[in-house]
C-alpha cells in the first residue's frame, strides 16, 4: 500500500524500517479504505514518523507507551512552528490540530481502548453517578433510540453546566441550580420548545435518581415548564418561486452539489423531516413500481409515495455520479472522507446553506423551512410530474407488536 503513495523506493523503506512502521503502513490502509485523498497520506505519514522519533528519545518502546507523549509532541511542534513561523502568514485559528489529527488517528486504530482528545463525548452523561437511566428509558419507558438521543444530548448541556459551575456530585444539588439551568437555556436564544424539551428529559431524570436512592429528595417538581401556546410556533414557509431560487443555487455538477439537490428536492417535494431524508436506504427506492417508501415516521408508521420523476432523476444522477463507492444501504454520504453515512444536521445545514445563498430572510433557515414550503401533490406543473399526481401518500399501519 506504502508504494502507491511513495515513489521512491528508500522513502517505502524508511518508513517501513520505524519502530512503529507496521502500524503506519495499517493507518495508510485504513486511510484508503475511507476514502480519503492521497495529499492526506502524504500530509500525515511524515508527521507520524517525527512523532515515533519524539516519543522514542522519551523513552517510549511499545505502541501502548505512545498515548503518553502526545500532548508532549503536539506542544513541541507548534512551538516549533510558531518559532519558524515569519511575518505575514496567516496564524492558524487552531494549529495544534494539524498535528494532533493524524497523531490521534492512529493510536485510535492501533492502541486498544484509546479515545482522541476531541471524542470524549461517547460516554453517557451521569453514568458514573446515575447508571442505568439510559437503559431505563428503552426498556421501561419504551422510547425509540431517537427519542433517546434527545435525552442524551439535552443530559449532556445539563453535566457540562454542573461541572462548569463546580458540583461535583449531584445529592448536592439544590433546587436553585435546575432554575439558574433552565433560566440559562431559555436565554440563549433557543425556541421555547427546545426548553420544554430540556425541561422534560431533566424532570424524568431526576424523578429517576431519586428512585434510585441518588438524590434525597425528589426535584422534579423544581424544574418550572415553559409555557407554549398551540400554533405559536408553526414555522415559517417560503414561497415556491424562493424554493426555485434555492434550487437554482445547487452547483450539480459536483459529487456534493448532486447529492445537496436530491436531498433538497425530497424535502420540498414530500415535505420529509432532514431525519428521514438522512434515513433512506437504497431498499426505500422501488424503481419498478415508482414508489418511495419512508419507514420508521411518527407513531410508528410508514409512508410510501409515488416517485416523481425530479426526484427519481436527481436521485439517480447523485447515484451513479456523486455516491461514493461503498457496501453501505443508505442513499446518501458524506462527499469527503471518511465515507459515513449524513445525519440530520447534515441535511438541515445544507438547507440552511442554500437558504442563505439565495438571500431568502427567514426566522430560523433550515430543513423545517423547505419542509413545510413542500406543494406537493398540488404543486406548479413546473415541479409535479404526471407520475406523481397520483393523490395523497399511501398510509401503512405499524405492524402489530408481538404479545
């Protein structure tokens, strides 16, 4: 593998005779493998190979002693840089990134149980102090991995917040803190349903703790619910002649601009969530029948609507000249490596990208925004082929559960 990026010979060699060189030449593999850029082999192997001889003068022997002279390595080499460095360059917002990158990379791949510095986030919130709740929540409560999720990421705002104020252990907490919490999150300037959220993922933690013996009073009932009308937060669409100016803005003749539009196009044309556009699989496209099936919908339905012919048009250009090469079922990736599937962030930023490229003004820009802009099927004829005036989406119960 070391010969398709190396030309010379004596460079293979080199590299191959380090101490640590069979774990180089398997982060090279594993770099191929994701898909990544040739100038990143190039960038990074040279990197790798001075930090095998900084951690070696140190006195590291094994691939395990290596974790211990990262930031050790990283300091060195931006004190160096900056040393080098002469008037006029630009100064790196972040420069210790170029070197811990690739460092980091490898160890994550070559030395069992090593996390980066900037993934430390897989753990659970309060699972050393309250273990159990997330479990609690799919087993007891029944919640759906999503629904999950949520509560990580809204438990996740709630640990980081304790920590930076120093409470250390949460029987310490007082009442004062869930209300100084919220009080916080509410004016950060995120939509009153976003703190309802926070305000009931916290309630249902805490009444849990406190079930479990972690807390000695019950402080659920601390935690004050925003008000929120019906309808007051309906958001806002845009027009269909805007929808055509965002359209516009997609250069397709990129990888990532093929696939920007078909994700565009279903939400404007079926009104999906960026999560069920993130969602899709190759099974959900039924080219014979023109028919697209979106499983896994609220309440646990599914939704199978016909397959316009923009929509099948855009999907099939971003398939057979934008999707990277990969085993993976899902429709869309990522344009630039490593090859992983896009989330729904994904999709509702490049909503919000394109939303801004075309100057439309709206409150909140995003997926939503085109989502609930979608005519479909009483959409111009510019936008509504005849195979898709076929009425409205064909409803599929849920399966039943099993008893």
């Amino acid at each position: 593998m070391l010969e398709e990026y190396f030309v010379k010979p004596d460079t293979v060699d080199r590299i191959r005779a380090c101490w640590i060189g069979p774990q180089i030449e398997r982060y090279v593999v594993w770099l191929a493998g994701e898909g990544y850029r040739p100038r990143t082999v190039l960038h990074g192997v040279p990197m790798l190979l001075g930090f095998a001889g900084f951690a070696w003068a140190r006195g590291a022997r094994t691939v395990e002693d290596l974790p211990a002279h990262v930031e050790a390595f990283v300091a060195s080499s931006v004190a160096r840089r900056e040393g080098c460095r002469r008037g006029g360059g630009p100064v790196r917002q972040e420069p210790s990134k170029e070197f811990r990158g690739p460092v980091e990379q490898m160890l994550e791949l070559v030395v069992t149980g090593y996390q980066a510095s900037g993934r430390r986030h897989h753990e659970m919130p309060f699972s050393g102090s309250v273990p159990g709740f997330f479990e609690y929540l799919s087993s007891e409560r029944g919640l759906r991995p999503a629904s999950v999720r949520r509560y990580r990421h809204y438990l996740d705002r709630f640990e980081a917040y304790l920590a930076r104020i120093g409470v250390r252990r949460l029987g310490e907490l007082p009442p004062a803190i869930l209300s100084a919490f919220i009080a916080e999150r509410g004016g950060a300037g995120l939509a009153k349903t976003t703190v309802r959220g926070t305000c009931g993922a916290l309630r249902v933690f805490l009444r849990y703790a406190y079930r479990q013996g972690h807390l000695r009073a019950d402080l659920s009932p601390a935690v004050e619910w925003p008000q929120v009308y019906r309808l007051s937060g309906i958001p806002r669409s845009i027009s269909w002649a805007q929808v055509g100016q965002v359209l516009d803005g997609v250069d397709r003749r990129t990888p990532a601009g093929k696939r920007d539009y078909a994700m565009l196009l279903l939400l404007v044309t079926y009104g999906l969530r960026a999560s069920e556009v993130a969602a899709l699989t190759l099974d959900d496209i039924d080219w014979k029948r023109e028919r697209l099936a979106v499983p896994e919908r609220k309440a646990g339905h599914s939704t199978a609507f016909p397959l316009a012919v923009s929509v099948g048009a855009a999907l099939a250009d971003y398939l057979r000249h934008g999707r990277p090469q990969t085993a993976g079922r899902r429709v869309f990736f990522r344009a630039a490596a490593p090859v992983r599937p896009v989330g729904a962030a994904a999709v509702s930023a490049a909503a919000r990208r394109y939303l801004l490229k075309a100057g439309i003004d709206v409150p909140r820009p995003g997926s939503h925004t085109l989502r609930h802009s979608a005519q479909w099927p009483c959409c111009t004829q510019a936008w509504t082929p005849p195979s898709s005036r076929c009425g409205w989406a064909t409803k599929i119960p849920p399966p039943p559960r099993s008893t």
